[in-house]
C-alpha cells in the first residue's frame, strides 16, 4: 500500500488491526506510523492508549497483553511493537524468547480495541517463514523503501504543501544536489525554507542556495560547474573560501580529480547506451550526482577528460613532493582547464 493510498483510507475512517511498515526509509516508517496513531487516537486521550514494546529488550507476551487490554476512556488502543527482528533470517544479540504461536493465533483473531502497528527497519523480511506470511496476510503493509529522485521530489512537494508553500521543480532537484538522498533532513530543509518564504510564498533555486549549508563535495560539484562553464574567476571564488576554512589543497585536488574521474566513466558509459538509472547502480553514485555528470560531461570530450586527470595526478604528485606550493598547483590547474578549452 503506498502512503496516499493510506491517507486517504484514514482520512475516510477506514483502519485496519494489523499493520506492518517495513524498510530502511526512517522518515516513511515514523510518518506512517504518526498518521495511523492520529486516526486512530483521541488526542485528549492518546497517552492513556498508546503504547510500544520494543522486541529486542521486551517479549511479544507482553505487547499482546496490552493489546488484549480494554482502552481508557476511548474506543482504541494502538500498540507498536519496534525491532520485531522474528521476522527476518538476521541474527540477534537480544536474548529474549518470543512466543510466535501466540503471535501467529493473534495475527489471525486480532482484538477489535486493538490496532497493532509492526514497525521493521530491515530491507528484507524472510518470506519462507510461516509468521511473515500470515502477518502480511491479515495486515496492512507499506513498504519504506530507499527512494529514487522522483519519489523524492514527491515528497518535497507533499512537504511543501503541507508548510502551505510551493517549490518549484529545480529548486527541488537543487536540495537534492546539496543535501542528498536523506528523506528526514529534506523534509526538514523544505519547512525551514517554508518559513523564509512565508505562507504562500515560492521556494525558487536561488532560496536553496542562500539557505542550504553545502557540503565540501557539493562546492567541487559547483567548482566544476563553473569551470565546465569557463567562469574561472567563479570557480576560484568557491577555492579561495575553501581555503580559508582550512580545507587542504591536496584534499580539494583530489576532490576534483574523483569528479572528473566520474565524469568520464558516465560518458563512457553513456555512450555505450547505458541509461542513467543503470550508470547509477554500476557506479555506486545517486542519480542525480550521474545527471550533473552527464551534463558537465557535455563540455568536455573523452580525449580532454584523460588529459585532465593525467594533470591532476601530476599535480597531486607535485603537492605532495614539495615541487610547487600546493595552492599555486591547484589554481594552476584549474586555470589551466579554462585556457585548453578556451585554445579548443
């Protein structure tokens, strides 16, 4: 079930007993889990009727009890039980011993006061075993998979409608770009961008850059950028602040160097026909860091790129055996790229 799906089911009053959310998605797993406790529960209510049991340290005995519990002054209780790591093949430190056959009966005669929510942070669950196979037929499951950009570029827009803001489509590949694929910080990015904007207002890409911290990696991104660009004054800017933050200029060539080393291997393999979903997973890269380099790549062909990081190990070795200060090799290079495209 995806998460409108459940939405809209909880909006209607439609609950289930069982639910099971599952995956390594954090943020998918606290929000579903929030959206059920909040359908179901009675704000005024809700201490008396939620609880949680986690399956690492207490026994499933326990969290059945309390689900076989009548409620206080209310019509549900909800019960969440956290790590019920039985249902995976993983093994565990925890030295506790779970009653599965009282669980398997319950699963399939759940208490009608009860919703019970599973919440399992693994990216598989063992579906040879018996327990999994009857949860996932009496429950309701969500999947909290990792998300490709698209799903979350949805999410960015689902929070920026909820913080009553828009977001347009490149200021959200930007936050992507800066922050990475962690949904939790992205979410929490959009609503601090929310207030800057105010109610109504436009998250545009200049927003993100004035307001999102970047990381060392994302200023070599922007470095290359202006470089690919030949606005080296633009590019030396980023160095010199960088410098200043006492970033190491070996460190920065080697930076450099691992970005144009990409780079080439996406142009590579895009000629080759490979899409960037599938460059993606061959290179261990997000795919929004194979679609900057797909675009960089455009400004350079394969015979520069080789000859660049010829230079680069070049510099890099001069930096290190003290044969030129290390801040005059990378500047050197550096303009050295914008004066070869330049001559070509």
């Amino acid at each position: 079930m995806s998460i409108n799906a459940l939405a809209k089911k909880l909006k209607n009053g439609s609950y289930a007993s069982l639910y099971l959310l599952y995956g390594k998605e954090k943020y998918i797993l606290e929000y579903s889990q929030k959206l059920i406790v909040q359908a179901v529960l009675d704000e005024s209510t809700a201490d008396f009727n939620l609880s949680s049991y986690d399956m690492e340290e207490q026994t499933i005995d326990a969290a059945l009890e309390d689900a076989e519990t009548l409620p206080f002054m209310g019509d549900h209780r909800v019960v969440v039980i956290q790590n019920p790591y039985f249902l995976t093949g993983a093994k565990t430190k925890s030295k506790i011993e779970h009653d599965l056959k009282r669980l398997e009966s319950y699963l399939q005669n759940p208490a009608e006061q009860a919703v019970v929510i599973f919440v399992a942070p693994y990216e598989k669950l063992d579906e040879r075993k018996k327990i999994v196979k009857v949860l996932k037929k009496h429950g309701e499951v969500i999947q909290a998979d990792k998300m490709n950009v698209q799903l979350q570029k949805e999410w960015i827009n689902h929070a920026a409608k909820e913080a009553e803001v828009e977001i347009t489509d490149a200021a959200a590949e930007r936050l992507i770009q800066l922050q990475g694929e962690n949904l939790a910080l992205l979410i929490s990015e959009v609503n601090k961008m929310a207030l800057s904007v105010g109610e109504n207002g436009v998250i545009e890409t200049s927003t993100v850059d004035e307001l999102i911290s970047r990381s060392l990696e994302n200023n070599v991104f922007t470095m290359v950028e202006h470089v690919a660009n030949r606005r080296i004054d633009a590019a030396l800017r980023i160095c010199y602040d960088l410098l200043k933050q006492n970033e190491e200029p070996i460190k920065l060539m080697a930076l450099l160097a691992r970005q144009f080393r990409i780079i080439l291997q996406v142009k590579q393999l895009g000629s080759q026909g490979f899409s960037e979903k599938k460059m993606a997973s061959i290179l261990s890269l997000h795919p929004y860091a194979v679609k900057i380099a797909a675009k960089q790549g455009k400004s350079f062909s394969e015979e520069e790129l080789k000859d660049l990081l010829i230079r680069a190990a070049d510099a890099d070795f001069e930096m290190k055996t003290g044969q030129r200060d290390k801040q005059l090799s990378l500047e050197l290079f550096m303009t050295g790229i914008v004066k070869q495209k330049q001559l070509n």
